[in-house]
C-alpha cells in the first residue's frame, strides 16, 4: 500500500517533506526555459525545469504534491507535461500526490478514479486529493480503486485558506463544526483500509495554517494520515505544526511549493536546483523540530 | 454576457435541455468507432461521435454540458477531445458548459478559472461548474474573471446523488440545512454579476432528485439560475420540476445525458445520432409541461 510506502520513505529520510510543484511558466528562469520554449512551448520548459528540481531533491525529499491546476492551465500539452512530470517523479521513486481535489456523483467519481487512482491510469498517481462535498457514494469508487491498487486519497477536511471557515467552520446541529462532521466520515473511509503501519489509505487535507484545529483533529482522527498544505508562503511556522504529527513524530507530510521551487527568485541566483536544494534543506531542519517536540 | 445568450437560446429553442457530453468509449458504436480508432484511438472515436450529436441537435438543444472526468480519464488525448468537443460546440452555436467541479485556494482557482473562463482560456467554456467547499476566497478568482469575459459559474448546492445529504443536509445553527447557507453565499457573489434578463452570472447546481429542496431553493433565489441535473438515467420526472423554474417557465436548464446520447443502445438502432434526436424532441415535449405548469 501506497500509505505505508510514504510513511518508510518520510522515516527513512527524516523529512515530512512533500514538494509542491505548482509550476508556472514565471517561476522558470527565462535563460534555464529559452531552448524548451522552442523545443515545446511553456509546457516543455515546466517540465524541464520540475525534472531538474527532482534530480537535485531525491535525497532531501520522498514525496512530491503535484497542483493539476498549473497543468490544466496549459491545456492539453500542459496535461502532457503534467502525465510527464508524474512518470518522471514515479521513477526517481518518490511517493506522488497529484492535488487535483476531484469530486462528484459515483458514476462520474469512477472516471476521475480511473484518471488517477488504478493500475491503468493515464495519469498514474500514488495519491489523489479530493472534495468530499458529494457524500459516501461519490467517494466510493475512489475507495474501491484504492482497495484494488493500493492507491491512496488525501479528502479535503480543513482546508488553509482564510475563507475555508465559512463553510467548513459553522457549527451543525450535534455542536461539532462541520469539517468534524467531514473528519468522522473521512476515518470511517479509510477503515477497511488500514495499512502495515496503522495509516490509512484515506488521509485528509487539514492546513497547516490552523495548527490548533489540526491538534484536535489529529486525536480523533489516530489512523488517518494528514496532508498539512500551508507552510511557507501561506505562513503557518513549523513549531506551530508538532501537533498534528504523531507521538513517533509521524503520521503527516507538510505540504510547500514556492517557498521551494520559487527560492531562487528571493535570493537572486541563476541555479534554481540549488536555491531549491538549499531551502529544502533548511526546511527539513525546521521540520527536524516538529519531530524532536512530537517525540 | 453568457446568461444572457444562454437564457435567449433556451426561449428561443423552447427547450431547457443541457445536453450531457459524458460520452464513454462503450457508448460509440463499433462500426461507427472502427475507423476513428485505427486514425487516434478511443479519444478520436468519442469525438467523431461527439461531432456528430452536436450537428444532429443544433436546433433542437442550444446547450451543451460537457462532463469533463470522461475525457481526463483517456489522458492528454482526452483532453484534446474535450478542447476539440468545445470547440465544436461553440462553433455550432451551443452555449458550452464545463462540467469539472473545481474549486481550491485562491491562487490555485486562479489557474483553473485560466485554464476554463478566459478569452484566452485553453479550454474556453462559458460556463464552469465549480465547488464551493473553500468558500468566498476560493470563489474570487473565478468571479472576477466571469466579471472580465462575461462567462458564468454553476456552483454545487444540492447535488443529485443521494450521499450528497450527508453534509449538504446537515442542519446548522441557524436552524438552516448547510446547502442553504451555500446558497445564500451563491446570491451574494452573483450580487454584483447580474445580466439583462435578470439573472446573475453565478448559477446553481441542484440536482433534479429534490425537486422540493428546488423548489425552497428557487423561491429564496430569484437571480440564480439553476442547472439541474439527474432527470432521465438518475430518475427524477419532468413534473416534479415545474417550481424549480420561474413563473415565466425560465430561470433552469435540464441535463441529460445517457439517456441521449445512449438512446441507440436502447432501440437497439445503429443510427445512434437520429436515436439521439428522437430522444433529445421527446424530452422536449417532456419539459414543455414544465413550462406550460410554470405560466
């Protein structure tokens, strides 16, 4: 199972690391992008640049988040670029989220399902983001795929944005907010899909900009894998995060893209690998802290 | 703006029918399949037959809804066919509806509203079908591009599955279910998006399997147009719709899909595109008690 795969390789590299790559055309320096953009147009020169940034990563991060929106935007060869990123990841041998917050009624669920989650997926990932809005029997085909392939999803609970409250806060009718309402069915999910290590294949997205929601989660929630989306750019601070991680300092990966893929643009340098390389590093020694308080 | 040119294709043609574009391989017949198969494969097949649905129902049907989990699902070919299957559609005239229900934090709406709702949009739609489960900032981006190129949004309130009750029915301590505090929301961001004929630019998903939640729903919306889908294949009957139009028998399109573009594998004909438009004049007389029951 894919679930146990990410949490050997988060152990193995000391890292709950997940590299965002929301890729876009801007982050790319235009000296680096110039022979792809001829070769192939934007898409080619994204995809040049994230398998640079994976080459240089493999032995700091074990998994990438890969944002569909940045691909989709580029059309169909942006979907190329996005199946090419995926198969690129997949065979450095990192864990692949693709982000794609898919969701809908069952019948059509199981074409996203197949899109992502099964052994003859175009766009073959480990892991698919997705939006529980339409209830048990939308996420059921994604479940079924999930217990067929050893697949996993990360379901949308609590999401980082500042507006996300403004559904997912209001209090319903037994006094719980409704992403606790959404949390209880998220480990009711996964249930029959528990791996070796006593994860989950059915995670949740809880953003790592409400650290205190993210406690309370984490302890009704033991056997369901957080996806933390926030750090970085969208501010919330590494400290702030120890309690959404187990007491073995496991059991969630924090999600940042352009505090990482975006470093050289802060700092000024050509080699972007490197700048990346650099913040990779000094976050995987902030994260070291989460770790050390979790334990 | 597009609700405009929506509204007047509908009163024109004097059909409220959306047809559903959720077109699977298994429904192209063989011999017509063969040989666009041997040209491009599965993709190239659905679009053959997506091509010639749209010429065989252009002045029956003036809208098109294109579910898009069926193209992503052939990979970067099928999302070719669905910029091929957009493109034809808008060249014939109907006005195009993009069934993706996305939604995510601002920045990344921003790429999916780029990748949907722009003049410069790979895949430009007039309408995109959205999820609002990120709330108001997750909304911004889609909206502000709708204000620039004049498309529109259906936003998911009440979906037509039945799992979808287990969040949307929730009942919230303002003593409403949670898809009316949606909807409220939905009124409030088409506020400032208002066309001619009255209606916003921001419209509402509600499945046709609740025609008494449609009903609440259209008297407590007035400016909100309403997609609706689940009538045919998911069961819900023509006269249960009637309150979930205005009183001018406007205000809605009806979606369908298999039971459309299916209609061959039911006769057990091999002209799949007359069977369609059989299908397609049949439901049209279905629907115009709706409009005869609305006036």
């Amino acid at each position: 199972m894919q679930i146990d795969r990410l949490i050997r390789t988060v152990r193995e590299l000391g890292n709950p690391t997940a590299l965002g790559l929301d890729t876009k055309l801007e982050y790319v320096p235009k000296d680096f992008a110039a022979p792809h953009l001829d070769a192939g147009g934007p898409p080619e020169a994204v995809f040049a640049f994230n398998a640079k940034l994976l080459a240089a990563l493999r032995d700091v991060i074990g998994c990438v988040k890969i944002q569909a929106a940045y691909y989709e935007m580029l059309g169909p060869c942006g979907m190329s670029c996005l199946l090419k990123t995926i198969n690129e990841a997949r065979s450095l041998g990192y864990v692949v989220i693709v982000d794609a917050k898919r969701g809908d009624i069952g019948s059509t669920a199981a074409a996203y399902s197949a899109a992502y989650l099964t052994e003859k997926s175009p766009f073959r990932a480990d892991f698919l983001t997705v939006n529980p809005y339409f209830g048990t029997d939308g996420m059921a085909p994604f479940l079924d795929d999930c217990q067929k392939s050893g697949s996993g999803l990360f379901v949308l609970v609590k999401t980082s944005n500042p507006s996300g409250k403004e559904f997912q806060d209001i209090i319903t009718d037994d006094g719980q907010p409704l992403y606790e309402r959404v949390a209880k069915h998220v480990s009711e999910w996964g249930s029959r899909l528990i791996g070796e290590e006593g994860y989950s294949s059915v995670g949740a997205v809880v953003g790592a900009t409400y650290p205190k929601q993210g406690a309370g989660l984490r302890r009704k929630m033991p056997n369901t894998f957080f996806l933390l989306p926030g750090y970085g750019a969208q501010g919330a601070l590494a400290a702030q995060l120890a309690s959404c991680f187990d007491a073995s300092g496991g059991g969630a990966v924090v999600a940042a893209s352009r505090s990482i893929i975006c470093a050289h643009m802060l700092s000024g340098t050509r080699d972007f690998a490197q700048s990346a390389r650099a913040e990779a590093l000094r976050m995987k020694d902030d994260l070291s802290k989460i770790l050390r308080l979790a334990r």
